[in-house]
C-alpha cells in the first residue's frame, strides 16, 4: 500500500513537470521567439506607404548648404580654368601694358572662351550666385574678367589703327557677326554695369553689341531677325534669346522704351510661327519656305525661348502693356514643359520624345526659370516649387568632383529628322552648361529661403 502511494505521487509529479513543458512550448517560447525573429513588413504590421522609395534621383533632401556645396565646385574649377591674361604667343610671358599690344598678343588659353555667348550666360550666372549667396568671390570672377576685357579692347583698339587688318583676341567684340556674338555679352556686360561693379566704362562695347543687332542683322521682310542657314530665310529658337535679353537690358539701362518696343516686336513675331500652343513648346527651326513646318522640340533651345521670357518681366516696366502677354506665355510654356520632365528630374533631348538622352543643361535652365518665377510671384509655388527643386536635384548629381558638368550637348545646329538630335555628343567642355547651372543654383538657393518645403505623405510639398 506504501508503494502504491509513493508510485502514485511519482507519476502524478511526472504529468505535472508534463504539463509544464507543453505550457512553456504552447505559450513561452513563442513570445521569446516573436521578440526575436524579424516582422514580415505587410499591411497588417507595417505602415507601407511610409516606406523609402529607391529614387535615382536624391529627393526631398535639398538643403542651402548643400546647393552652396555644388556651385562652389562649379565657381573653384571655372576660376582655375579661365586665366584673364594676355600672353606673348611666342615666349608666353605675360602682358601687363595693354598700350603695347600687336599681332602675337592672344588671350592665355584655358578650358574655356572669355568671349562667347554661353560665357555671357556664365557671367551672368556668377553674378546671380554671388547676390544670392552673399559669397563676394562670384562677383568678382564676372567683374575681373569684364575689367580684363575692357581693358583689352581698349589696348587692341590702339594697335589697330596701324594694323587694321590684324586678327585679334576680340574680333567678336569689335564687328560681331552674328547674334550669337552679340547678345548675351551685351546682356551680361549690362547687369555688371548697372551693379556699379565697375569703373572701367563698358558702354562703348555695349552700344557696339546692340548696334549690331539693330541695324546690321539679316532680317526677313517683317523685320523679323533671322539666319541663312541651314536654308535661306530661317528662324532659330536660339536667337531669342541671342538678341531679346540685351534689347530688354539696354531699355533698362537708357529708359528708352523703343528697345522694350522692339524686343516685344520680335518675341511676338517668333511665337506666332513658333510656338505649338496645343503642346506648349516651341519648334526649334521655322524655314518660310518649308511646308510643312517638322516641329522638333529640341530642350536647349526651349531653354532659351522661357529664359527670354524670364528676362523680359525681369526687365519691363510694371506698366508696360505687354507684360500681361510675356506672363501669359511663360505659364503656357512652363505648363507644357512640367508636364515633361522625366522622372529623375532631368528632360529629354527632344522634349517629346523620351527615347532621346536626357541632357543637363536645358534642366538647368528650366531649373532656374520655374525657381526664379516663383519667387517673382508670376509662377504658383505649390505647382512648380517640387519639379524646381527635383531638377536642381538631378542637375546637381551631374556636377562631378572637380566642378565640371556633365551631360550637357555640345553646339547643336538645326536639323530636320530624330536622329540628328538624339546622337548629338555630350561633353564636359560643353561651355553651355555652366551658367545655366550657376543661375539654377542661385534661384534654388532663393527658393529654398523663400518657399521652404516640407514632406507630407512622402511627397515634397512648398509651405510657404
């Protein structure tokens, strides 16, 4: 009977410690296990649409500091690379008394032209850095080369007059050829006048510059300020902004409102032939005697037409008749090139076609163009403040270490068929990149200041 007891109370502590084991396995070690293994992200366990997407382009994280950081690189590399000397071409020794210049005295070579219409647009870019920034050192790089070039004139203006058939370093500046030659310089060289940078007068080569393109030009019987070439009687997109930006400056700068009149006359008679207002961009070439007219929107060049407007209502009077028009069709044109951008950020070789690369500085163009309406109040800021800030983003992962641009077509003519376009080479010495890249990242850094952003369900929104 003893044994019966003792038997008994074994078994039942057996199936006690039993017991216990399967309540730790059923309800223990399944809470340790949960603590420690990873939580399978579903919609019941994870707020998804909160999750980062794998962007290409850097998104939502634009930061004065970091657009400073960017043109910085841009300002060291183009200061090193763009030496403002005369130098003997035979002995390279520097030239330091203008009054004894001749026919070996050339310009110190250096990655890029100090005389062309994409430094203009530099020029103008640095300027734009400095006041937006507050950093005297890109001020400086547009004033010193300016000095340097009046300079140089002046002195090859002396040599002249006993060597007048005499190729120099200037010829462009003392009988343009072209409005390429003329305008932007004009322009640039204007702003840095009116900023009262200088004490080196400019406006003898200024009144040269507009001269030219007033009077000298080849028109067509309109008036309309044309080329010949690639076939007679030919407008080029570019040329708006080749000419309009001066005439509008130099109306600025004399308060004679018949330049304002006139830059009015030619946007409106290039617009009309043009501008494509079911898509809201402009054809890149109009031939008079092509039918029908093959419309390629080529970006740069659309850069130009929506920079030129930019530029007028920068500088007309606010009670110029026009300015309602200019307004009008800047939105028009902002509204069909914002229903383009890719989504990195950048646009297309052919705004319209999006087997073709996409190219840097017409995204910079763009960049500055939406940035600086907003913050002129003649663009909406929660509309266009996001595409603004996303191209600036993608402009920026092309600036490499050394501050060289990347991506950016080289000089591109006028042609008639997809190929000519989409094969056209990109370079770093594409001289067309970097004003436009200064200029966006100076309106940027306004914008930023101006219309800060903040995200909202992931997305950018403006705020202010």
């Amino acid at each position: 009977m003893k044994f019966f007891f003792a038997k008994s109370r074994a078994l039942t502590l057996k199936r006690l410690w039993s017991c216990l084991f399967i309540l730790v396995c059923q309800f223990v070690l399944p809470v340790c296990y949960a603590q420690t293994a990873p939580v399978k992200a579903n919609d019941a366990t994870a707020p998804l649409h909160l999750l980062k997407p794998a962007y290409i382009t850097p998104y939502g994280e634009t930061t004065q500091a970091s657009v400073k950081a960017v043109l910085d690189r841009v300002y060291v590399y183009l200061n090193a690379s763009t030496p403002y000397q005369l130098i003997d071409q035979k002995t390279n020794g520097v030239i330091t008394d203008f009054s004894k210049l001749n026919s070996l005295s050339i310009f110190k070579p250096g990655d890029f032209r100090l005389i062309s219409y994409e430094w203009g647009i530099t020029y103008t870019g640095m300027l734009e850095a400095g006041a937006a920034t507050g950093d005297r050192r890109y001020i400086d790089y547009t004033a010193n080369r300016m000095k340097f070039l009046a300079d140089a004139v002046a002195g090859f203006k002396i040599y002249l007059k006993t060597s007048p058939q005499t190729v120099t370093s200037v010829g462009s500046v003392l009988e343009p050829h072209a409005l390429d030659d003329a305008g932007s310089m004009a322009a640039a060289m204007i702003k840095t006048s009116r900023s009262g940078l200088l004490k080196t007068e400019l406006r003898p080569i200024i009144d040269n510059y507009v001269n030219y393109i007033l009077t000298k030009e080849f028109r067509l019987s309109d008036g309309t300020l044309a080329r010949n070439r690639p076939h007679p009687n030919t407008l080029w997109l570019d040329d708006l902004y080749m000419s309009l930006p001066a005439l509008a400056q130099m109306g600025v700068l004399t308060g004679d409102t018949k330049y304002f009149d006139e830059a009015i006359k030619q946007y409106r008679q290039f617009a009309k032939r043009m501008f494509n207002t079911e898509r809201g961009l402009y054809m890149h070439g109009w031939v008079q005697d092509m039918d029908p007219h093959p419309q390629f929107h080529w970006a740069r060049a659309n850069g130009w037409a929506i920079l030129t407007k930019i530029e007028l209502l920068d500088a007309l009077p606010q009670n110029y008749p026009a300015r309602t028009e200019i307004l009008e069709m800047l939105k028009k044109h902002a509204a069909g090139l914002a229903q383009r951008q890719d989504a990195t950020g950048f646009w297309h070789q052919l705004l319209d076609r999006n087997d073709s690369f996409l190219e840097t500085s017409a995204t910079a163009i763009y960049a500055y163009c939406f940035a600086r309406a907003i913050n002129k109040g003649w663009l909406d800021a929660k509309a266009y403040g996001p595409a603004a800030l996303l191209a600036w983003n993608a402009v920026s992962t092309r600036v490499n270490g050394q501050g060289q641009v990347e991506g950016t077509c080289v000089g591109t003519g006028m042609g008639f068929d997809p190929a000519f376009y989409c094969y056209r080479p990109v370079n770093v010495y594409a001289a067309h990149g970097y004003g436009p890249v200064l200029m966006a990242g100076a309106e940027i850094y306004r914008m930023l200041q101006n219309h800060p952003f903040a995200i909202n369900d992931s997305a950018v929104q403006i705020t202010k």
